[in-house]
C-alpha cells in the first residue's frame, strides 16, 4: 500500500470517474459503482469534496458499528474535513451480500456523533503513551 | 472492556450527548423558519426514503437516534435544515401515529418520485412541523 497521499491521489482518480471496488477493513471487496455515487451526490452535495476520501475510510475506519436495525456496517473516519465540517467523520454504510463476502456502498455522508446503537465491530484505539 | 476502549466509548457518549442537546437548544426557532422558507419534499420508492428539506441552501451534516429518522442540521449552528426517513415503512411501525400526516406528505412527494417538490407549507404545516419538530427535539 502507498503513502497516504499516494492513496489519496490514486483513489480520488478513479473514484471521480468509474466509482470503485475497495478491499475493507474487514478484507472484504467493497463496491461503489458510478449511478449509484451520482445518486449520493445529488442527495448529499456536502459529501461531494470528501468523496474520493470513502476508499481511505473503508479501508482504514476510526470505527465499524453494525446497525442494529438492518445489519448494515457504518464506517467512521474523523479529521479528514475541512470547516465548516471540521467535527464531522466522513460516514459511510455498507451493506454486506453472499454470506458477507462481498459489500456494497449504500450511502456515505457527513456526520459529528454516533448513536449508542448496534454493535462496534471495530475502533482505532488511542496510542498508549 | 480494555481502559482504552472505555475512554474512546465515554468521549463518543459525550459527543452523542452534546449533539442533541445543541439541536434542541438551537431549534426553538423552528415553526418560524419552517413557515419562513418552506420546505421540499421527496420520496424515493427504492429506497422506500422520504425526505423533508427547508428551502434553503445551507452545508449540512446529518445525525441519527435511532437510526430511522435522520437529522440534518447546520454543522456550526445545529439549526434543523431537513429530516430523512430512512424505510418509511419501519418507521411507521414504530411511530404508527405519524401514519396520517405521513401518507399526506407522501401524496405531495409522489408527485415526482426521486425529486424534491415544494410542499404547500400553510396547508400542510401541521404535518411539516411534527417530523421537523420529533427531529429536532
């Protein structure tokens, strides 16, 4: 795996064109494909500087938490956003198929707290001084 | 839980806390803005998401409770900017009081499936009003 910036630069030109499959956290391919990211951006016209990061977060998350409610994966990244977001993790949910092999990118958008909701499947601990 | 763990869980409670204590605080305001801008409305039936959203352009950031009504407010201010409904089905099950003024909401978004159209705000600030206010509350 390249440099973060290496990542960024990758990841943002093929995300702007042909959306992306990412490998997740998990190990698991992880697809955004190019209507349904026209779709998001439409809805969350906030989201559209941070798009190109949704790679970056499924791959390297602050925090996975399961939804309770219909089983989906969000995926938290903090400090990637610039004010007037600059609190805000880039969100993005994932809807796992075939057994939870293979996911999907169902929707991604800017958000400043996580509800005490479903399961943590994962969080990046602060490093012990 | 490992100390670390627990100190991240506390920060991420007390987050959650003072999120909804900002919206509520900055939303008393609200009947007058809705009645102020108007408001659109969409319905996506794939997604079975209805959508309610102040005529205004203003950044956004969205947040949840319980994870079927979605909260959109103005990330400095936490003024409410719109309301998501994600599986309006699911909600009406738990909400099953919402049913009437969802079902005449919907009737105004199912004019244009997927696209926001402008809701009468007078006539239907009533309806308006009780999923902004359950949003911002």
């Amino acid at each position: 795996m390249g440099t973060l910036p290496e990542l960024r630069e990758e990841t943002t030109r093929r995300a702007m064109n042909y959306g992306f499959t990412v490998v997740d956290k998990f190990g698991r391919p992880v697809t955004l494909d190019h209507s349904n990211r026209e779709r998001h951006l439409l809805k969350r016209p906030d989201l559209a500087p941070y798009h190109h990061l949704v790679p970056i977060v499924l791959r390297d998350p602050d925090l996975v938490n399961e939804s309770a409610r219909d089983g989906h994966y969000h995926f938290f990244r903090w400090r990637l956003t610039a004010p007037p977001h600059e609190h805000c993790a880039i969100r993005v949910v994932v809807q796992y198929f075939d057994q939870g092999t293979r996911g999907k990118v169902m929707t991604a958008w800017l958000s400043s707290s996580v509800a005490p909701l479903g399961i943590i499947r994962w969080m990046r601990l602060p490093p012990r001084s | 839980m490992d100390e670390a763990a627990a100190e991240v869980m506390r920060h991420l409670d007390e987050e959650y806390q003072a999120t909804w204590a900002r919206i509520a605080a900055a939303n008393e305001d609200l009947r007058e803005r809705v009645l102020s801008h108007g408001m659109l409305l969409c319905y996506e039936p794939d997604e079975d998401t209805l959508s309610l959203r102040l005529n205004i352009a203003e950044p956004a950031m969205a947040e949840t409770r319980d994870d079927l009504i979605w909260t959109y407010v103005h990330p400095q201010t936490f003024k409410l900017l719109g309301v998501e409904i994600t599986g309006l089905q699911d909600f009406l099950a738990a909400h099953p009081e919402g049913r009437p003024s969802a079902e005449r909401l919907l009737a105004i978004a199912m004019q244009a499936p997927g696209e926001f159209v402008p809701a009468p705000v007078v006539e239907n600030a009533a309806d308006l009003l009780l999923f902004a206010g359950a949003a911002a509350a």
